[in-house]
C-alpha cells in the first residue's frame, strides 16, 4: 500500500490508559514516526506530570510536537492543526508513516475541520481584558461584546470568559465581528479524509486506580518543586500551560488557597473527571473505532493492526 493511500491512524483515549505505549509498538511495526495531539505535553518544563515519554518509551521512534512550545505561550488548537498538517505532509513526503497520538480531542477535530484563520494572539490586548475580567466580572466581557458583535454575544454564556475574551480580541485586533468571519473556514487538509481513529476503552475501575496512583507518583517526584521553577521562570499561574490538571491545584496550594493534602485529593478527582470528559467526546465522534482495554496489551495492538491492514 502506497503512502498516500494508507490511513493515518489517530490512537487517544482517556489519559493513563496506554496511548503512548500503543503509539509507539505500531510506529514500530509500520516504520512510522509519532505525532503528539496532547496540549500539555507540546509545553517545555511541564514535565512531571504531562506523562511525556522517556527516551525508553519512545523506542528510538521519533516524536513531533511534543516538548516545542514555551509554557509561556498560549498555544491554540489552530496553531497545533497547522504545525501537525505540515508535518504529517512533511513525513509521508519522506516514505514515513504518521501516528497520531494523544487525548485532546478538539486538537484532532481541529486537524480535520479547520477553524477559521484567527489572529495570533495579542498578549498585551488579553492582559488588558484579563485585568477588566479581575475587576468587574466575566459579565462585564460579556456585555463589552454585546455592544460590538451582539450575534456571537447571543450564542455564549455570559461566564465563557474563554470564549468572550477571544471574539473580543479578535473584533479588536482586526477590526471585524468573529460572527461574521468564523463561516470563512479553510477546507481540510488532503490526508483528513485518511485519518482512522481508535480510542482505547480499559476498565473504568482500573483506570482511576492508575490515575489515583500516577497522581500520587507525581507530587512524589517533585512536581510542587517543577511549578515553583516555572513560576520563577516567570511563568504565569493563569497560562494554559498552568491550568493543566495537577498544575493548577500545585499553584492554589503555593498561594495558600488549600492545603497540601487537599491539592493531592483534588488533582486526583480533577484527572478522573478529566478521563470522563475524555471518553464523553470520543463518543461523540461518528467514526471512532473502540479498543477494549489498555494499550500495552497485546491482544489490542493485534485488534488495531488487523483493522488497519488489508486481507
């Protein structure tokens, strides 16, 4: 089978349940190399507590977007969707084999429906609008774009700071409404309609004991003292980079906001949250192919390699 006609095969599922380690045996066997749809794990210095693989993990198959991006830095789904296209043409360009791998599903959904062409991000004009937020209230934003674009005010809760702040930023980088902008998509990239996905669907009860203890080797290793550094670094608690799982408890315990005890309990109950939130949008994907169990088992890999080669 020739390159171009082969399916670039997307494995996620929620995290700790073995995509890396799936990924990897099959990059192995096609003699492919491995694209990262995590958004923590794109971060430099987020490391902890991101399950980035080692040196071993990977096997000597190399890994593309993973470890790249400065934590400082407010990394899109859209700058992940246009970095991963070029990559993808790039590596089939020279005879390698794409997988796709990780558990930010929006990322993928991204890749394959682009979004509209936004402006790269203001942070001079996102401080100024974060500062108002502090001061008066997400309600405030809010109503700031009522006055300016009533139609995406009209489709977003009036608390969707995230979303408020970016149609607010691009109405004022630009100058136009993102109502009326967003309809002016780009079309898929060639390999999209090629994309297979396989999510893996291991037992719920086993899954949250992984998480449960992954969660505890963590803080172990000296994931408090990671934040500290960053922080030092100048990295803002509020960035995406931060607001990731364990971080953001690791950041209220360093302001006092709960205790240590508490941070460790709530990183735990966040990442099982985190997992079903996961396995609710994969469901939603019409054309997800399901694989029973973790992905390191043997009999899953075998179940993923037979629906991808052809009789």
């Amino acid at each position: 089978m020739s390159i171009a006609s082969q399916p670039v095969v997307a494995i996620s599922g929620p995290t700790a349940s073995g995509k890396t380690a799936l990924a990897v045996e099959l990059a192995v066997a096609l003699g492919g190399e491995v694209v990262n749809f995590d958004s923590v794990q794109i971060y430099k210095g987020i490391e902890i507590a991101t399950a980035k693989p080692s040196e071993e993990e990977m096997r000597g198959v190399p890994h593309h977007l993973i470890d790249y991006v400065e934590p400082s830095i407010n990394y899109t789904a859209a700058d992940w969707a246009r970095d991963a296209a070029e990559k993808i043409v790039e590596m089939e360009g020279r005879g390698k084999v794409p997988v796709l791998v990780g558990g930010t599903g929006f990322y993928l959904r991204t890749l394959r429906q682009p979004l509209f062409d936004s402006p790269r991000t203001d942070e001079n004009l996102r401080e100024r609008l974060r500062t108002i937020q502090k001061r008066h209230g997400a309600e405030h934003l809010h109503r700031m774009l009522e006055r300016v674009d009533s139609e995406a005010a009209a489709k977003l809760q009036q608390r969707d700071y995230v979303r408020v702040t970016r149609a607010l930023e691009v109405y004022f980088q630009t100058g136009e409404r993102i109502s009326a902008v967003q309809p002016n998509r780009a079309g898929p990239p060639e390999f999209a309609d090629r994309i297979k996905l396989f999510v893996l669907d291991p037992p719920r009860d086993e899954l949250y004991g992984k998480i449960n203890r992954r969660t505890e080797q963590h803080f172990a290793a000296g994931l408090i003292d990671e934040v500290k550094q960053l922080r030092a670094a100048g990295v803002r608690d509020d960035t995406n980079a931060l607001g990731a799982h364990a971080y953001r408890r690791v950041c209220e315990y360093l302001r006092g906001e709960r205790t240590l005890d508490s941070a460790i309990e709530q990183s735990k109950q966040d990442v099982r949250n985190y997992a079903k939130r996961q396995l609710t949008w994969f469901r939603g994907e019409p054309d997800a192919v399901w694989l029973k169990g973790f992905g390191d088992e043997e009999r899953v890999f075998d179940t993923l390699m037979a629906s991808i080669t052809p009789a």
